[in-house]
C-alpha cells in the first residue's frame, strides 16, 4: 500500500493577495515530505529569485531528516536501528515541538503510532505494534535520541508545518513581507491572502483569510487505514470529521490540527487565545460546523 501522506489536507489557495499588484509575482511549485508545495511571493525579482533557491535548499534539508519515504533520512534510520547519535539541531527542534504538542494534548498527538499505522497498511498484526505506542518513553537529548523497543516514529503530523515555518522565515529573513508558503500546511505574511476550506466528506466550508499567520487542516476520514481514519492513536478514536487551525506558527497548526480531530470539545474550547492559537474551525461527523476564538 503506497501513501503519500498521513492526512489529508483541504485547504486551497482561492486567490491571491487583494489589491493592487505591489510588486512583481513570483512562484515555484513541487512535492515534498509526500505534499505538493508552492511559494508564492511579491517582491523584486532579484531577491525573490534567490530567496526561492535557498527555500528549496531549506526543504531539502528538512527531508533529509523527517521523510519516511527516503530510507536514508534521519529518521528512517532511527527507526530502524532504534538510536541515532548527534541528532542534527533541526530533529532536536521538532522533536521538542512535538513533545509541546503531546503535552498540551494531554498525549492525543503521539509520534509513536508510526509501527501501528505500518501494521494497519500491511494487514500484519497489531499486538506488539499497539505495545510500542507511547511518546514517554522516547529519550531525546543532545547527544541521542533513542526509542523503545519495537518503537518507531512519525513525524508526519508536525513536519510539514515545520517545513513551513522554516522557510517563511527564511523569506522574510531575506527581506521579503509579502509571501504564501503552503509545505502541505500554508503561512502567510503581509496578506491577505484568501483560502478555501474544504471537508473531503462534507464538501466548501467556506473562506478563511490569512494576514501573518498559519493555517492547517486535519481530515482523519479522508482515507481508511484498518476500518478507521489514517490518524491513529493507542486508545483515542476520530470525533470529527475535519479540524482546521489558525495559529502564529504552522509547526503548532499542524501538530494540533492533527491530534485535535481526537479530542474531546472540553480540551480544543481551552485552547483559543492561548499559545498563539486565534482560530479552530470543526466538522462534527455529522458535518456540523463550529467556529472557536478567544
């Protein structure tokens, strides 16, 4: 079974930045870390052009660390041998971001799940991979990271956001404010810049706009893996139908937009107004849509 994400992400660009055109267009599209991907910027050609081959460069890097798909990352040899020593700064980094996740979702986002998604694609059974779950028992540290027995990680559920803000704030390091990043997760700056959200089960949700800020979207029910939804916890089962995040950083949408399509509607009412976190849009699986802000 070949997938080429572990979410399903509805959000689209439904038009660019309003306005008179400040500066000249420029863009570059791909596929990274199993997304399509596209940056979009209005600047002076002679500094988005350069900028655009340093984001390329940046998510390169960051594939070399988090992609499943490259047996020769980062973390598909930590996977396999259990412990890599002098872990780059960038897996220090997402791995501290991660652990944030985890604790404010009282261990609804769980990096650990990765061994039972596999044995769920493969059919094999699940006894010892539903054993391995459990992200308290990851050692990270400057010096190694090391996983439990039978244990390995994915970091599909935070990567792209990862990706995302990197190369944001490489862009607007470089001098450059007015940008859409979209690595599977979209930030934007110096907007607005209009996007549609989108259900795969329920259909348009409608338009949200981005000023400088992240977006991210999590539909568990997008794909079946096992007779459930492809995003997988211990003990946690999906309770809505798509969850869509707006925060100051596409690392922390992305992370929570994942582990949140699992929470109960206590924890997600807290979380608006806290931790740079503005908006939370949910889809009930009866396709009943909620707005949460501050």
């Amino acid at each position: 079974m070949t997938l080429t994400r572990r979410r399903f992400l509805t959000i689209s660009a439904a038009s660019l930045a309003a306005g008179p055109a400040r500066a000249a267009r420029s863009t570059w599209q791909g596929r990274a870390l199993g997304a399509d991907v596209s940056i979009t910027i209005h600047g002076p050609r002679e500094v988005a052009e350069p900028a655009l081959q340093a984001a390329r460069t940046a998510i390169a890097r960051v594939e070399a660390e988090f992609s499943l798909f490259d047996p020769t990352s980062a973390l598909s040899r930590l996977n396999r041998s259990g412990r890599i020593a002098q872990p780059d700064p960038m897996m220090l980094d997402l791995l501290q971001a991660a652990d944030r996740v985890n604790r404010m979702t009282a261990g609804l986002f769980d990096p650990t799940i990765q061994a039972l998604w596999r044995a769920l694609a493969d059919g094999s059974d699940t006894g010892v991979a539903r054993k391995a779950i459990g992200w308290d028992r990851v050692r990270v540290a400057r010096d190694a990271v090391e996983l439990d027995k039978s244990q390995s990680l994915t970091l599909n559920g935070i990567a792209q956001g990862y990706a995302t803000d990197l190369v944001a704030d490489l862009l607007r390091g470089a001098g450059l404010d007015r940008t859409l990043v979209n690595i599977g997760e979209y930030r934007g700056q110096g907007g607005p810049w209009r996007l549609s959200l989108e259900d795969p089960t329920f259909g348009p949700l409608g338009l949200r706009v981005l000023h400088d800020g992240a977006i991210a979207t999590s539909s568990p029910m997008a794909m079946s893996l096992g007779g459930s939804g492809h995003i997988l916890h211990a003990h946690a089962k999906p309770r809505w139908s798509t969850v869509s995040v707006e925060a100051a950083s596409a690392t922390l949408a992305d992370g929570l937009s994942t582990a949140l399509t699992l929470a109960p509607m206590d924890m997600i009412r807290a979380l608006p107004g806290r931790h740079g976190i503005h908006r939370i849009t949910l889809v009930d699986l009866n396709g009943d849509l909620s707005t949460l802000t501050a």
